[in-house]
C-alpha cells in the first residue's frame, strides 16, 4: 500500500513539472485562433443578425401596407359585381352602394365608374363633378391603362400619379362585364383612386423607424420597367434587404438598410471582453488540469451512478402504472396499449375470465387470504398460456387473455375457433386442482367468455369485451367452470340503417339534446357566447351526431321539432346556469329551413319564455332570402323586431351575394370552416378569408371563425379581422353537465 502511495506522488510531481505547461500554450495558440477566426464569424453573424431585424420589420411594414392596399380593393369587387349585374345603375344607386361597402375605407378617396370608358359614375359626387362625362380614349395620361385592363380583363394598378386637386395617389382600375356566362360583354371600367399620403399613414410608414432607410420599386404591368417612387436611388446599390407587397395582378418591392449603412450596429466589444475573459479562465483551467481531470472522473462516475439510478426509478414507476401491484399482471391501462397496438384479423380472440366462488373465500378466511390467492390464480394462468399470449388483470377476480397469431399456420375462422377452446380449457384447467393458502386449502371455479375476433366484428375493444362479458356470464348460468363463445351481435353500422321508427321515439323520450360548443372573444379565453347544436343520446348506441339523423329528420319532417326541442332545452340549461352563478351571455340556436318557413314559428317563440337579449337564430347561407320566400322573410323580421340576433352561419360556401346580405342584414356572420382552415396555407385564400372579415366590419357586424383547429388558423383568422372564435381547438361541444363544469374552471382561473 505504501508503494503504491509512492507511486502516485511521483506521477503527480511529473504531471505537475514542466508537462503541465504544454496545455496552457495549447491554449493560448487556440485562444488566438478562435480568437482571430471566431472574431470574422462573430461579424458575420452579427451583421446576419442585423439583415434579420431590418427584414422583420420591413416585412411588418409591407405586410400593413399590402393590407391597407388590398382592402379598398377586394371591397371594389363587390362594386363591380354589383355593377355587372345592373349595368344600367344610376348615380343614387352608385352612391348608396359605394358608401356600404367601400365608404368606410380611409384610403379610398374616390371612385368612378366609365361605361364604354366614359365617366357616367363618380362618388363622392361633391367635389369629383368635372370627371362625369370624362373620356378615357382622349386622355393620353390615362387611355394606356384603361385599355389595358379593358383588353386583357384584369386589375391593374398604376400610380404614384399628381392629383389636378392636389397630392398624390395611386389608381386601380378594374374592368366590368356584363352579362351571363355566355354572353359576356365589357361594360366599362370602375376606377379607385387610393390617396397616397392616407395609405402611408395608417400603414405606419410616414412613422417609420428612424434608424432606418426605406425604398418602394413598382413594375409598370404594360411595359415591364421598374420604377422608385419612394426613398433614395442610392439605396438600391447598397445591398438592401427585400420584401414584397402583394396585390391583385401586381405586387412592388419594398428595400431596407440601416440609415447609417451595415454594419453601423455591430459592436465586438462585448465579444471581446467575453473572449479575454475566456482565455484567462482557460488559461487557469490548463493549469489546474490535473486536479480538474481527476474531479471530472469522480463527477462522471457519481452523474453515470445517478443515471442508473433514475432509469431504474423511471421503469419502477412505468411497472407500477402498467402492472397490477398485487399479481405483478399487467392492469387495464396496458391492456387498452395492447388494444392500441394490435390488428384485429391477426389474433384469434380474446377470452374474458372469472373466478367463481372468490366472494365466498373473501368473506370466509379474510382479504389476505383471497389476495393470496389471487396471486397463486395468476401464476397458473401464466404457466397455462402458449408464448405470445397476453394476459391482464382488470378488476377484482376478473382476468383478460389475448391469444397471440400463430405465425407458422394460416389463421382461418376455424383455426382462430379452435385456438380459443384450446386456450380456454387449459385456463379452466387450472382449477381441477385446490390452492393452498397457509395452512388453508381454497376451491374455486372459473367460468370464461370468449370473443372470436372476425372482420364482420371487428368495432372496437370495447365491443369485444361487451360480447365476452356477454358470454362468460351465460357460461356462468349454464355452471362453473365452462366457457362459452359469443354470439354475434349486429355491428353498430347496421343498427344505425334504419332510424326512422327509434327517431319518432326519441323526440317524446328527451333523447334528442343540446351539446354546447363556447365561443370565444378575440382573446381566445374569454367566452361570449355558445352554440346549441342537437345530439341523440341513444338508449343503446350512445351519442349520436347531426349528420347520421338529419337526413331522416328532413324526410319525416321533423326538423322543426327538433329546433324547438333544443330551444326549450337551451332556456332551461341557461337558467340552471345563472342560478348557480354562472354567466352565459348569448346562446346561438340553429334554425332550419323548414323551421323558417314554418307560419307558426312566431307564436311558437312567443308562448316560451324566451329572452330576446339572451338568444341567437343561426340560419344557414344557402338560405338567403328573395322576394318569393314571404313567409321566410317576415319570419325573420319578426325575430328581429322582437330583439333576436340573426347571424348567417357558414358564410362563405358560395351561395350568397353581396345584395342580398344587405338586404338580410344580419347582425353576425359565421365564416364556414372550410374557408377557416385553408386559409394559412393559401394566400389566396388568406385574401378571400380577410375580404368576408372587412365587409362584416364595414356592415358593423360580429365576424365569427368557424371549424379553428390549430393554431396557425386560429392567428390567420385573428390577423384578418375575425373578433369571434370557435373550433376544437379551443372546446369541443360538451353536454350541459360538462358546460356547467367548464364554466366553474373558467371562472377558477378568472378568480
């Protein structure tokens, strides 16, 4: 021992002699390499750093300035519409048109209209009278472009042009055609002049951040040449970061760099200092390295033993979330894992057990004694099973074996059969014998249900266990020790053929109930209001949606029962709610078209006591209201006279106009989900989605987004103006029990 005391002393003197002076020079070389070298990296990551931070906020500002630019336009499209399809509109009509739907739009400073490419159309009228009469074809300054769009069909956008009254602006012209599909004319083309100095404003690029040098190039669309109408022709030669600004068949380009030129904000001083004090640092850790190295093993060795030590714990946790603490079986929440993981046509079944006389031998000799038997039950099961069998236990004496595929034979119906009595008469087997517990000897039976997995049957686990329960209990009546095979049961798809006779019954039964779905403020956590939408609660098959029943509902006509059924349902629940508390503060219900169209709708409303403030009616796009629908329409009037909102569900599947919704004038719409969810990956899209959201604000109306299921669509949908939200993503329909509770945990984290 004292030799080898020895031994180690003199290794350490050699260490720490002139050799333990190498790693320091090592370091100092490495110090002025990384330094030399990490010092270019550092710049060029810095000044990388520094493109990234002009870029982002370029691409806010273009983003600001493409939406203000496209807005007034997307809203011209709905003049143009409204001009093709009256091509003979006179000035009031123009004028009451223009103020609904593009009137509100700060940049728009006026609008004209030319048929045959002469101004016969202009608003504001006041002020704008010289350009009635004005002919295109004899403007030189404008004829270009107006025959442009007239020849190829498209927006065109052209500008910065001087203003005769002054200031600058921008020009889009939009061409109009008349006429049906097939025989399509040009009309004449509706011109938007867009004021500059307005669009610079509320885009935020009069503020633009001071620290920065900002530049705008438009490409004419005719000609192809590129022109900078905004900031200094310098800029471009000076390696400036891009961004486009996107428009109807047109876009510019926005460029950026710092006003002090690159690199102007690039510091190494604290690089610097960071890197002096790592090469001292370094420095004192060559010096020390030998004590390091030995403390660093130690370390190693005392995390590697740490390590094993959390493994072992991690498995020891997993065991006891999978495995029963008494047998050591797995339990139910690994069996459904096991459910999860495996193909039905590849195992024969399954075979459910039970002890029979187990409550005897619990309340003859104590739970100690019935837990220890137990146990020895789940070894001689274990040995009874052939390999890849599985085997689980779920409840108190009840047990789960799932044949395992045999891989070396075809697995037919008839092998499969086989397999299972096989497999079930070996489990019986294993209580020929008594168990003895101490000096206790136990007999019990057992009695099995089993479940032949084929493809007509093959639903769920929850089926097959049902269809094995089902049939360990006939084997039960029919005398312990037995099994039993299941008999086949419908599957749920054909119970669900024929609902015509069971939806009868389910109107007078109250099993036709409301499940609410919240809706959510622009926050996305504050609930304004939520949706009644009907569910069957079938005695047999459980919850059942809208699609699998309405068809019949519709052919029985019964759709109107049904509103109805929820309506009176809604009133109740919101008064249960409000006695407990809680606050709802608008309840949107659905209204068929048959219930629209009902002559006795009105009085059927006003005999229940209903709140006006406190309901919503949901009517569906594809139910817009025209002059040969009277009864459709004074229903409506009626509902709004009495203080109901109307909102428009599923705005957007392509049924509706603009004319016609100024004619409804709902007080909400419900944007349809397909147009939600598509919106993030297509800018297109994107586009339509904000164009539905601004005429709803410029109607003055709630804009609500249906179907939101991810995040990305629920910040698309919240970025073009949506200020109501509604989707899995943020609740799911839930019954009024659950409503109720999710209100308490709402108003919980309220408080």
């Amino acid at each position: 021992m004292v030799v080898m005391q020895g031994e180690t002393r003199e290794s350490f003197g050699v260490t720490s002699g002139w050799f333990s002076y190498v790693p320091t020079l090592l370091v100092l070389v490495a110090v002025v390499i990384i330094g030399l070298v990490g010092g270019r990296q550092h710049t060029l990551i810095e000044t990388q750093k520094e493109r990234d931070r002009v870029t982002t906020r370029l691409e806010a500002l273009g983003g600001r300035i493409e939406s203000n630019l496209n807005t007034p336009i997307q809203s011209a499209r709905g003049v143009v519409a409204a001009l093709a399809s009256e091509p003979d509109m006179s000035q009031r009509r123009f004028s009451w048109l223009v103020s609904r739907i593009i009137g509100s739009s700060r940049e728009i400073r006026n609008v004209a209209a030319a048929r045959d490419l002469v101004v016969n159309l202009v608003y504001p009228i006041k002020g704008n009278e010289s350009a009635l009469g004005l002919d295109y074809r004899l403007q030189e300054a404008q004829r270009e472009a107006a025959f442009h769009a007239r020849d190829t069909g498209e927006f065109i956008l052209t500008g910065p042009v001087d203003l005769v009254q002054g200031g600058q602006a921008f020009i889009g012209r939009i061409p109009v055609f008349s006429g049906t599909e097939g025989s399509h004319q040009f009309w004449g083309i509706l011109s938007v002049v867009i004021d500059l100095p307005t669009l610079y404003e509320t885009s935020g690029l009069s503020d633009e951040d001071p620290a920065l040098e900002i530049g705008i190039v438009a490409a004419n669309k005719t000609t192809g040449a590129e022109k900078q109408f905004y900031g200094s022709a310098d800029l471009l030669g000076d390696d400036p970061v891009s961004a486009d600004v996107l428009f109807p068949n047109g876009s510019w380009r926005m460029y950026a760099r710092p006003i002090d030129g690159w690199g102007s904000t690039v510091s190494l001083s604290a690089y610097r200092i960071l890197l002096v004090t790592g090469g001292l640092a370094a420095v004192f850790l060559a010096a020390m390295a030998n004590v390091m190295f030995v403390q660093r093993q130690h370390t190693i060795q005392v995390l590697r033993s740490r390590e094993r030590d959390l493994e072992q714990a991690r498995q020891e946790v997993e065991t006891l979330a999978l495995h029963d603490h008494l047998t050591g079986l797995p339990n139910r929440r690994h069996l459904d894992r096991k459910f999860r993981g495996m193909a039905g046509r590849n195992h024969p079944g399954l075979i459910l057990l039970d002890l029979d006389g187990f409550k005897d031998v619990n309340d003859t000799h104590g739970h100690a004694k019935g837990d220890a038997l137990l146990v020895e039950v789940a070894r001689r099961l274990s040995k009874a099973l052939r390999s890849g069998d599985f085997l689980a236990r779920i409840g108190g004496d009840e047990f789960v074996v799932i044949c395992g595929p045999s891989p070396q034979e075809d697995l037919t119906p008839e092998r499969s059969k086989a397999i299972l009595k096989e497999v079930a008469q070996r489990l019986i087997g294993c209580a020929q014998y008594p168990f003895r517990i101490g000096e206790t000897e136990c007999r019990i039976g057992i009695s099995t249900g089993i479940h032949q997995i084929l493809d007509e049957n093959d639903d769920a686990p929850d089926y097959w266990l049902s269809q094995a329960d089902r049939a360990m209990y006939a084997a039960k009546q029919a005398g312990r020790n037995r099994f039993a095979f299941s008999t086949p049961q419908p599957n749920r798809a054909s119970l669900r053929g024929n609902r015509t006779g069971e939806l009868l019954e389910a109107l007078s039964g109250d099993q036709i109930q409301p499940y609410y779905q919240p809706q959510f403020g622009p926050d996305g956590r504050s609930v304004v209001g939520v949706e009644a939408l009907a569910r069957w609660i079938h005695p047999r098959d459980g919850l059942i949606n809208p699609q699998e029943f309405m068809d019949q509902a519709h052919a029985l006509k019964v759709e109107s029962e049904i509103d109805r059924l929820v309506l009176a349902r809604a009133i109740t629940d919101l008064s249960r709610w409000e006695r407990a508390g809680l606050t709802v503060p608008r309840v949107s219900v659905n209204t068929s078209f048959r219930s629209l169209g009902d002559p006795h709708l009105i009085s059927a409303v006003d005999a229940v006591d209903v709140d006006p403030d406190r309901f919503t009616f949901e009517v569906l796009e594809s139910i817009f209201i025209d002059d040969g629908q009277l009864i459709l329409s004074r229903n409506v009037e009626a509902l709004k006279a009495r203080g109901f909102r109307i909102e428009v569900d599923d705005f957007g599947t392509g049924h509706s106009s603009v004319t016609s919704l100024l004619k409804l004038r709902p007080h909400g719409l419900k944007i349809d989900k397909m147009l939600v969810q598509a919106a993030p990956s297509s800018q297109q899209n994107r586009q339509l989605l904000a164009a539905i959201a601004e005429m709803g604000h410029a109607m003055k109306i709630t804009v609500c987004a249906e179907g939101i299921e991810t995040e990305s669509q629920l910040f698309t949908a919240r970025s073009v103006g949506c200020t109501r939200f509604q989707g899995f993503l943020l609740a799911h329909p839930m019954s009024a029990d659950d409503f109720e509770f999710f209100l308490q945990g709402d108003r919980a984290k309220a408080g």
